[in-house]
C-alpha cells in the first residue's frame, strides 16, 4: 500500500465522517433517535471526554474544563505520533496490512480531533434545538469541542430472568456503546492489528 492509495483512503473516512456528523448535528436534537433496524439505531450522543465518555477529572483532582483541555492536546500530540508512524511505515515498504491498520486509525483519531478542536466553534448547543453550523452562538471555544456519536447497536435488548441472582428482573442490553465512523475506523485498525499481528509486523527481507 502506497502513500496515494493510504491518503486516499484516510481522506475517503475524513470526508464519511465529517459529513455524517454534520448530518446529524443539524438535523437531530440531543437524545434523539431514530430505529432504522430492532438492532441498530440512530441516536445522537455528545462525547465530551475519551473512549465511552471518560473525563479526565473523573480519574484526576481537576476541573472539567481543564481536564478537556488536557485530553485536546494530548490527542493532538498522538496524531502527530501515529502520522510519522504511517509515514515511517510507507517509506519502509512495510507489510500492507499494516499500512491499512495504521491509516485506518490515523483517519479515526483525525476525525474525533476535528470534533474535540473545531466544533465548539462551529456549532450553538443542541439541547433542545437543532444545532446551526457556522452558528453566531457558538457552544464552546478552540480545543472545547464535543464528539459527535450516533451509531448504536442494542443487539439485544432483553430482562433477566427473575431467577438470576442479583440481577434477575434487571434489564440486559448488548451492545451499550455508542460511537461513529471515526470510532469504527479505529476499531477496525486495532482488529486487524491484533488478529494479523504476524502479518502486520512481519520482518521484511533487505
């Protein structure tokens, strides 16, 4: 896989991406949802912090707004990281497979990032009210932007029997989290990582 076909394809998923979270920006209020299968739905979620909602000052003695902050930078500092890698990778002619897996997570992780810096600026808040983009109200500031997440797959959506202990009666529901295309990138770049490891990190003759 060439540096063209690797662009391509991280352009490819920016452009899916960007446009399905504008989509739903401008189209849905926070918390709505539309049922598209029993098991998929279309339900829009902010994501203020890091993978399945996490803050920062949940885990540290900071405020939010800093712990935002932190979490902006950092993702920044670790695209930079995964690019060189790619760029590395390309330029070494490593495995192919590798060379997917790592554009797959780098146009993952430039997706959110556009989220986490720019949309605070570019969209009013969507509570109660369909978001305008290039809004005169703006949300947030520079590096405060929210995630946008909409893909949800309740694949099961059931009750625990009354007979299991502790939880019978109790409502069970898989799969809980919900996401978007950057996230299925990512996803899907760590998966081919971890299943075709030989593969991936296979020592090249010279």
């Amino acid at each position: 896989m060439n540096l063209k076909k690797s662009i391509l394809l991280i352009v490819l998923i920016l452009v899916i991406d960007q446009l399905s979270k504008i989509y739903i920006k401008t189209n849905f209020v926070l918390g709505e949802s539309v049922q598209v299968f029993s098991w998929f739905k279309i339900l829009f979620i902010e994501n203020e912090g890091a993978a399945w909602g996490t803050k920062l000052s949940d885990i540290l003695p900071i405020s939010e707004s800093l712990g935002k902050l932190f979490l902006t930078i950092f993702r920044l500092f670790a695209i930079f990281g995964i690019g060189y890698w790619l760029f590395d990778i390309i330029k070494k002619k490593s495995p192919k497979v590798l060379i997917l897996a790592v554009s797959l997570i780098f146009a993952g992780a430039l997706g959110n990032i556009i989220d986490s810096v720019f949309y605070g600026l570019l969209f009013n808040e969507s509570n109660n009210e369909v978001a305008e983009l290039f809004s005169n109200e703006p949300y947030g500031n520079l590096f405060y932007g929210k995630v946008v997440d909409m893909l949800y797959f309740p694949l099961i959506d059931t009750t625990w029997p009354e007979w299991v202990p502790s939880v019978g009666g109790k409502n069970f529901r898989f799969f809980e989290p919900i996401f978007n295309i950057a996230d299925t990138a990512i996803s899907t770049g760590v998966g081919i990582l971890i299943f075709f490891n030989k593969r991936a990190f296979a020592k090249t003759e010279s």
